[in-house]
C-alpha cells in the first residue's frame, strides 16, 4: 500500500509533467501507467487542486499523493471456505508467486465473469495481495500478464509492487521467454517456421483478433513442429503438435497465427472453425508450457514449466502410447 506523500518540485523538475515527475519521485514502487490511473481516480493534486497526468509541475508545486484504498475492492472475510477456486502453485518466494492457471479460469474479474478467477483463487491463499489493488479500483492485483481463459499453463504474479514495475518492465522489453505447445489441425509441411503477421481487433467481430486488422500491432511467432500424427481415417485431416515461442504478446496471437496458416488449434471455438476437439479437447488444445524470467530482486535467470493437462497426456499418451506424463514431458524436450 502507497502511503499518503507530499514532494515539492525543484527547479530540476520545471515543465516535467506531472505523471512523469510522480513515477520519478515513487520508482520503483509505482510505475508510469499506475500512477497516471492514479491521477485518474483523483489521487493526486497539485497545491490542493486535481490535474491531469499532462500537466506540467512548476518549481515549488506541493504535489499530495492520498493513500491507495485497499479496502474496498477486496474484503477477505467476504469468503466462506471453498468459495474461491484452488489453483496450483509451481512457486512462491517473497517477491513472486508461479501458478499452473487451469483451462477454464479467468485470470481478474470481468463482465461476464465475476467470480471464481485466477484473482480470486490468489487472494485466498496469499490475502496480503489486496494491497495491490488498482488505484481504479479495477482487482487485478500483482497481474503482469494473462492467458486466455482457455488457455492453461504458466503464469507468474507479482508479489509486491517492486516485483510488479519490474515484471512489467521485463514484458515491455520482450526479456522473457515464453514456450506455448499447441496440438492443431493438419499435417503441418515445414518443421520449422515463423509467422510475422501484424495482429489486431478484427474489423468486423469484435470478439476476434485477426491478421487483416485495420488497427494491427507487430506480433512475431516462431513455430517448431515436434511430431505429425497421420488421421485415424481418410475422412481426417490429421494433427500436429507443435511448440510456439511468440516475441510478441498481442492477444489472441497464437491462436491467431495458427489459423492464419491453416492450422487452428484443435476444439478452437473461436478461430477453429470445424476443428473438433478430436474428442479429447473441448477447449483450445494450447497450453502454456515454459517461462523464464530474472527474478525481481536477484536478477537470477529462473526457468518455470507447467505440467502438462490431462487433456493434453490422453491425447498423446493415444499417439504415442506412453501414458505417464514426465515421460511425455521428456519426450517433448528431447525433440
């Protein structure tokens, strides 16, 4: 929680705007984006009047930050016991917390999904994270990034706002390295190849990212095909699985991508269109296998893998026939 702080510019700070000179003053604390919300929610005033995050500071300006309330957004009283999901955790220090996010949870309550999210499943475990609450008042609380609601594997959580600015910073920078396996449709030819198509709102279906977005973002994916499985019968087109390593994290992209090729992750909904999930799969076959970030405060280089989901193991453990994970794990590092 940020306490209340009054600074005053100095003659170093003239002209600098006021989200700019802000952030300065609480790094590492707090970052640009999360102080400009501030400055949005009315808690920042400079010589007791709101402004704007563009606004500039004039030497000798007594800026006021007020307390970010933490109270309100989360309550953990709120809970009975088992109300909140249980999630996985791969790991936990004092800075970070690693999770195996299951196919089928929202990462932080939105429209539609209220409850029984990734946040909430966090807050009931860890409580001390409602004093990362959004200034807005938004609960998404130590979230640097997201997977689909479909999409399982692993995520990392800040655990504290250091650990947040410097999470965030290392996603800005494209310093992480992110493994995704995905199982599509088709008989993918080239072993390996990478997809740079530009990803962006699809000009029609709101609901849909696409390559031919009038509003397009850079979005890079390398592909790298493990293993081709022959149909099980001429009316099949067969399946491949594959691992992913985006550059970039545009939503939707991976997903994206393979269909732009011709070869949608299998049981897509979405961007699938008649790929079935081969009665293994009812949601897209993609999880997210690898992660490797620096941690926080150390700067050590650590790896984290996500145990792949039972979907995921009957469906190869059939092709395959090996039906004990670690060996399938194995296997897919091998290759």
């Amino acid at each position: 929680m940020i306490l209340p702080t009054t600074i005053t510019a100095s003659a170093a700070h003239d002209s600098m705007r006021l989200d700019v000179f802000v952030s300065t003053c609480l790094a590492p604390e707090c970052s640009r984006s999360q102080v400009a919300r501030m400055i949005k929610a009315g808690l920042v005033t400079v010589n007791g009047v709101v402004a704007r995050a563009s606004s500039g500071v004039r030497t000798g300006d007594r800026v006021d930050v007020a307390a970010i309330p933490v109270g309100a957004p989360y309550d953990p009283s709120s809970y009975k016991e088992g109300d909140a999901p249980e999630i996985s955790v791969i790991f936990a220090d004092d800075e970070i917390i690693v999770v195996n996010k299951p196919a089928g949870m929202t990462v932080h309550p939105a429209p539609g999904h209220p409850a029984g999210t990734l946040v909430d499943a966090l807050l009931a475990r860890f409580p001390e994270l409602a004093a990362m609450a959004e200034p807005d008042g938004v609960l998404r609380p130590g979230i640097v990034h997201r997977l689909d609601k479909d999409t399982s594997g692993v995520m990392v959580v800040a655990r504290t706002p250091f650990s947040r600015t410097a999470l965030s910073r290392q996603f800005k920078d494209r310093s992480v390295t992110k493994i995704y396996l995905a199982i599509v449709k088709g008989i993918v030819a080239r072993d390996r190849l990478t997809i740079e198509r530009p990803v962006g709102r699809h000009p029609v279906e709101r609901k849909r990212m696409s390559v031919a977005s009038h509003t397009p973002r850079d979005a890079v994916s390398h592909i790298a095909v493990l293993a081709r499985f022959g149909p099980a019968n001429p009316d099949e087109a067969g399946t491949s699985l594959v691992r992913v390593k985006p550059d970039t994290g545009r939503m939707h992209q991976i997903r994206v991508h393979l269909a732009s090729i011709g070869h949608p992750c299998l049981g897509d909904p979405l961007y699938g269109g008649k790929a079935g999930g081969g009665g293994f799969f009812n949601r897209q076959a993609l999880h997210a296998l690898a992660l490797s970030i620096a941690h926080p405060r150390s700067g050590e280089r650590l790896e984290f893998i996500a145990p792949l989901p039972s979907d995921f193991v009957e469906f190869l453990a059939q092709k395959l026939f090996a039906a004990d994970a670690r060996e399938l794990r194995r296997w897919i590092e091998l290759r």
